[in-house]
C-alpha cells in the first residue's frame, strides 16, 4: 500500500460524494440516517485512535464505510506513524457508494463488502483489531418492526437482552460490532451523545461499563454541529475490548477537536459508571453527582408535572379579547400562560380576579360538559366548537377525549421551569417563575406544586412563596443542564422525573425543611 497518491483520492472521494448525496433528498438522507463524516473530523478520530493500536500490522473494520471517510483519513494518518494495515474491510448497505468505495480503495487492498453490517457481524469472526464508525443515525420509527426483531436477536448476543424498541440504528450497531473485535481491538465510534442519558441507552451504557475499557468520550460543543444537516449532539467513544480492571480511569473531554479539547477530566474509575444512569454530567467542571446517593432531591418538595397539550394550540387557545368580542363567556374558562419565548417574567403578577397581568391574556378553550348542555349554557363557546374543522377533530390527541373539546385539566402551579432553552448568550436555558395567578401552563412548561413540609410552611405562613423562588433561583444552571439532556445547538431540556431527581440538599437547608416523603400526594 505504499506509494499510493491519497490527495488525490481523497479529492476524487469528496467530489463523488456530494455527487450521490445531490442525488438524495434530504429526507430520505434521513430516513436512511446518511450523515457524511466530514473529512477533518474522520483524520482528527483517526490520528487519536492509531497511536492506542499495540498491534503491528492490525486489521481495520469500519462497519458503514459509505465513500470511505475513515478509510481515506486511517491511511493517510497511519502513513505518517510508518504504519501498515494486514487487511482494511468497509462495509456498506448502499450499493451505490459500496461501488464507490471499491472503485478508491480497492487498488490499495480494501474489501468493500455490500451488505448490512448486522448481517454481516452475525456471522463475522472476531478478528478487527481496528475498528473507526460513523454508523448511520436512522431513528426507531424509520426501522421495520422484522428489522427491530433481526437487529434485537443479534444484538442480544452482546448484552444478553434485546435492546430497546426505542433504540436507534446506532445501538444495534455498537452492541453486534462486538461479535467481530479481536481481544484488545481499539473501538472509536462517532455517534449521537442521547445514550449517555436515555433510557434506551442503558445497553449501550452497560456493555460499556461492564465488558469493554473506555479510554474517552468526547462530546463536541453542544453549542454547535457536527453535522449541517443533523440536529443532534454528537460524541466520540472509545474503548479497548478487554474487561476493565478497578482502577481504569476513563476521560471525559469536550471540544471541537478530541486531539486538543477544552475540557479534559479524568473522572472516576470506570467502576464507578455501573449503574449509573445519567452519564452527560461527567462533563462539568464539577464531578458529576451520583444522583441516586443523594438525600433530598427536588421531588422531596415538588409534586412535578408536565403543562397541558392540548392538541392544538392555535385552536384551544386563544386572546382573551378576541373571545370576549366574539361574545363567548369567559367566567367558566380557565387562563393559560404565554409560550416561554413570549414571557420574559420571572415573577407573573394578577389581577384582583387571577387573571395574569401579562402582556396577551388568553383562555384555553375547554369545556367538559355535553353539546346540548353547552349550547344552552355558553351557546358561543357551543358555536366555536361546533365550527371546528376535521383537521383539528382529528389529531390524535382530539379524537382520543370525551369530549373532543375537553382539553386536560392542571390546576394553577405557584412555580414553573421552562423545561426547554438554549443558552446563547441572550440568557439561562432554565428559567424558574413565580406564578402569582390563576394561570395554567402548556407542556412548555414543567409546573411545580409544593408538598409535604414546604406546602404546609407556606400555608401556615411561615415561608412565602418569594422565599421559595429565591431558593429555587440558587439552582446553578450547571445542575440543571447536567439532570437533563442536551441536543445538536445548544438545546437544552430536562423532563419531569429528571427535574425530580435533581439534588435539592441546599433547599432542604435555606428553607430549613426536611424534605416531604415520596407518597405525599398534592390533591
């Protein structure tokens, strides 16, 4: 393989790459999940994984070579080190950049094999002492309920169980490449960083800590994307196929370049990750927080709930004055709180009635009595609703209640948390808000209802709901984000159990409270 021109290659690979992908959609790029590996970050992977290879002369795998990325950046990079390959295999499900990919490599030694890598690992021997992926990122829903179950099969080999429904391309992937690691293989994987924190993520997480050694999971800037035209967060993982000893340290780094990141951070033994279901808050300048050693958590004082959905904002909800002028009776309705990007209050005030003094007010168009009730209470309300259109009878959340047109009830939260932001500069992803009101909140909002200790203290006066916003601003957003997830963009999102399980010692002590037990109920 010596004496081979690359550039030239490289530059050929390149070219008849953004030929195929013109001819495809962006949809269907997405159904497939065909997300080049843009060809700095394929030689950034493979300059930092060649040098962790002891073996002379290894065999290298890449499981969904597409045109030939890592191929292309493993050669060119290995040259440098005066390094050779015994065998380079690239598999590929596409014909057409399986075609390709022969046509560059295959002079330089490269098999190309045609075919779905699961298949392929099914019955591979485990002799890859290399192996560099950017498996394809196809969703759950985008895979046949007979490929889940083939997938599920060979991946339970691995992890002893079938994966999640739930679980990405990307999991099967992961799990089957196993069958075909030689013993100390190195692994390095580009893949979305949702597995740290999901519940499907769990296999993957498990066979990480249990069966394989972790070297490094870089998680790139969430504030930016790896890839244009994929909103998500992506990450590279490392590891060695052999068992982890007690006292193998793994690095978490975050950064643009996994070669020279911004933050690199030794954190605990890789013992330390068994059974730990929340693996993205390694990434802080602070240890992470095992959030299932902690006493008190946020749910120790909050009953949690998701805002409504009502199935169709624009139809259920709407200006007050526009229902007032329509002459609809609003005595019955109930108010709901502006979309987060349209409230920039941390405290909402009311009027003498509770309505919010905010800049709109709406109402949320709901009624749980019968047509023939409404029409003679609210004939208007009955007329708005009769008028309705069958797109909007027929969402799915619509046609699903009874009646159609009573939406889900919440009663007013004193406390919310916008559950979904971006800090970029114009302010926190999480903001907490202090609802003086009768407003509810739609789901873009999670609604905090005090319990146990702190309900009875603010009811018998001896805290006030100031105090407890205050508390609750002493949150760092650093916490937050670390209890949540993170998406391509910088978009951060926490979910209620996640917001429940954040730790709340500090709570505990500034308002001087113990915490209430986990079966105090609100209502």
């Amino acid at each position: 393989m010596q004496g081979f021109d690359l550039k030239t290659l490289e530059a050929k690979r390149l070219a008849d790459q953004d030929r195929l992908d013109a001819k495809r959609d962006a949809v269907e790029r997405n159904k497939e999940g065909q997300f080049a590996t843009p060809s700095s970050l394929a030689h950034s992977i493979a300059k930092f994984v060649l040098p962790l290879v002891t073996i002379d002369k290894p065999l290298l795998l890449e499981p969904s070579s597409g045109s030939g990325a890592f191929i292309s950046a493993a050669l060119s990079e290995a040259k440098k080190l005066g390094m050779t390959f015994e065998k380079i295999i690239g598999v590929e499900k596409d014909k057409e950049f399986a075609d390709l990919a022969a046509e560059l490599w295959g002079s330089l030694g490269a098999e190309i094999v045609n075919q779905d890598f699961l298949e392929f690992a099914s019955s591979a021997t485990p002799t890859a002492n290399l192996l560099i992926a950017n498996p394809p990122y196809v969703r759950h829903h985008h895979m046949s309920r007979e490929a889940k179950a083939r997938y599920s099969e060979i991946s339970s080999r691995v992890s002893g169980r079938a994966p999640s429904g739930l679980s990405g391309l990307y999991v099967y992937f992961i799990l089957s490449a196993h069958l075909c690691l030689a013993p100390g293989a190195v692994s390095a994987w580009l893949v979305p960083s949702e597995f740290l924190d999901t519940n499907y993520g769990k296999f993957v997480r498990k066979y990480l800590a249990e069966t394989v050694s972790v070297e490094r999971i870089h998680r790139f800037n969430p504030d930016g994307l790896v890839f244009d035209d994929a909103l998500v967060t992506s990450l590279i993982l490392v590891f060695k196929n052999q068992k982890p000893d007690e006292s193998h340290l793994v690095t978490f780094s975050e950064g643009d370049d996994i070669n020279d990141p911004e933050i690199q951070k030794v954190t605990f033994p890789q013992s330390a990750l068994r059974g730990e279901n929340r693996w993205s808050g390694y990434f802080l300048h602070e240890p992470a927080t095992n959030h299932h050693n902690v006493e008190l958590t946020l749910s120790d004082f909050f009953t949690i709930r998701r805002g409504i959905a009502t199935g169709n904002n624009s139809y259920f909800i709407r200006p007050r004055r526009e229902v007032l002028a329509e002459g609809i009776d609003d005595s019955d309705l109930i108010p709901v709180l502006p979309p987060p990007r349209r409230l920039d209050l941390l405290a909402v005030p009311a009027d003498e009635d509770g309505w919010p003094l905010v800049t709109e007010q709406l109402v949320l168009m709901s009624s749980s009595e019968s047509e023939s009730t409404l029409a003679t209470k609210n004939p208007n309300l009955a007329r708005y609703f009769k008028a309705a259109d069958e797109k909007t009878r027929n969402s799915y959340l619509v046609r699903n209640r009874s009646p159609w047109y009573k939406v889900e009830s919440r009663e007013p939260a004193p406390f919310l948390l916008t559950y979904m932001g971006r800090a970029n500069g114009k302010g926190a992803p999480f903001r907490f808000i202090l609802n003086r009101s009768k407003a509810i909140a739609t789901n873009g909002y999670l609604m905090l209802y005090p319990c146990g200790e702190l309900k009875k203290a603010i009811r018998d006066g001896l805290l006030t709901l100031d105090d407890v916003h205050a508390s609750l601003n002493q949150f760092s957003q650093d916490s937050l984000i670390a209890g949540g997830r993170v998406y391509g963009g910088g978009l951060r999102k926490i979910e209620p159990k996640e917001l429940s399980n954040i730790p709340a010692a500090h709570l505990g002590r500034q308002l001087g409270l113990q915490g209430c037990t986990r079966q105090d109920v609100l209502f």
